[in-house]
C-alpha cells in the first residue's frame, strides 16, 4: 500500500495540490489536511506546502504556528515522523521552532521566480536520502522572505552536523552560506525554499524534485513498514 502523504492547508495556501499530485508521482497518496484540525488523519509523512499562510500578515509563518494541527505536527515529529516544509512550509517550521533560524526579505528586496540551482550537500535527511551527494538539481524558487539566516553558533552547528541539506549554486537570495533547506539534528524535519512538487514532470521543465520526494516517500513508507 502506498504511504500517506498529509499536506497541511493554511487560508493562503497555494501549493497543496501541487504537492499533492507530485507525492503521487513519487509513488504516495496525497491526504490534505486542515490547519483547524487539532489532531492529524492518519499519515505517513506531514508536507506543510508553499503560499502565503494566513496572508503572512506580520510574517511569513507567524499566524500559523499558532494553527490548531501544528500541536500534531510537533507530536508527530517528535515522534520520528517524516515532516517536510516547503517555502512558506520551510518559515512556519522555523516559527514554530521545528527548525533553527529564521526567514528574512531576499538580499536587494526583489521576488524570485525563477529555476534554481541547488547542490545536494548531505543525505542525512528524509528528503535527501535517496540522493546522492554532490547532485545538482534544478527547482524554481518562488518567494520574497526566502534569504536564511541564523546565529554564528547555529550555522556552525549546521555545518559541523551536516544538516545543510542543499544549497544554492548561485545563492540568488542572499542566504547565509548560499542555504536553500536544512534539517533538524534528527534528520526527520526538513525545511527547504525551492518547490520539488514545480520540478516533478517533463511538462513542468524539470523532474529533478522527484530524487527528492521519492526520498520522502520511501521514509514514509519505511515508517509504515515498522509500524
């Protein structure tokens, strides 16, 4: 049976069926799930998907940390459950603290919509697992508060754990060490600014995503597996 794959819808999410439909291909079943909910259907494998949560009125991230499902998201991270956020997905994990850092206002203040190149810097994570190190994968970008940041001892720690997941190749945001996702010291939270799902079939320009949701599903299918 193929995993669940669960994708949380915020009011202003964009992107959920999008991932829905490239957890497909990737050989899962998409379940979407409401923000409202306190508790989660069951699943395999949580995506928080990219859009403008709760219109990212303060900051992006920063009104749905609060959502009722995120208290379920937290339980079934900590649980070893495989959570992936993707852009808008990557700033509500850091604001409800499921990763370190923070996502700031891209470097010169400019949206980015455009493919970019990103470099697979460890596979020490439920989402680059099934990669190999050192691949270089297309995917777009699509944000405005895309640029990471962190403390010096943060990032120290990122590097010297490898959790620095990807990075870009030509760093067109201004992330801190050219990041574009990371993964908590587990290797089961992962937060990523490029879209996958946008890079999941030849008519999209680019099946690169899939080395990475394919990642995703085998992690939850391994999770099925043990339960």
């Amino acid at each position: 049976m193929a995993p669940r794959i669960g994708v949380v819808v915020f009011p202003g999410t964009n992107c959920e069926h999008d991932v829905v439909a490239a957890a497909e291909r990737a050989g899962g079943t998409g379940v979407l799930l409401w923000h409202g909910d306190s508790s989660l259907a069951p699943v395999d494998a949580v995506v928080l998907p990219g859009g403008f949560a709760h219109g990212d009125y303060l900051r992006p991230g920063a009104l749905a940390r609060f959502s009722p499902v995120m208290d379920a998201v937290r339980d079934f991270a900590r649980g070893g459950g495989p959570v992936v956020g993707i852009c808008n997905g990557f700033q509500v994990l850091t604001e409800a603290g499921l990763l370190p850092g923070a996502l700031q206002k891209n470097g010169r203040l400019r949206f980015l919509c455009e493919p970019a190149r990103v470099v697979v810097t460890s596979t020490s994570s439920v989402l680059t697992a099934g990669a190999t190190a050192g691949d270089e994968l297309v995917i777009p970008i699509n944000h405005f508060s895309g640029n990471y940041t962190c403390d010096a001892e943060t990032l120290r720690a990122l590097q010297e754990e490898e959790r620095i997941v990807l990075r870009y190749v030509d760093n067109p945001n201004g992330s801190v060490d050219a990041i574009a996702g990371i993964t908590n010291e587990e290797g089961n939270v992962v937060g990523l600014m490029p879209h996958p799902e946008r890079a999941s079939a030849a008519m999209l320009g680019s099946t690169d995503g899939l080395v990475l949701l394919r990642s995703l599903v085998a992690a939850a299918m391994t999770r099925t597996a043990a339960a």
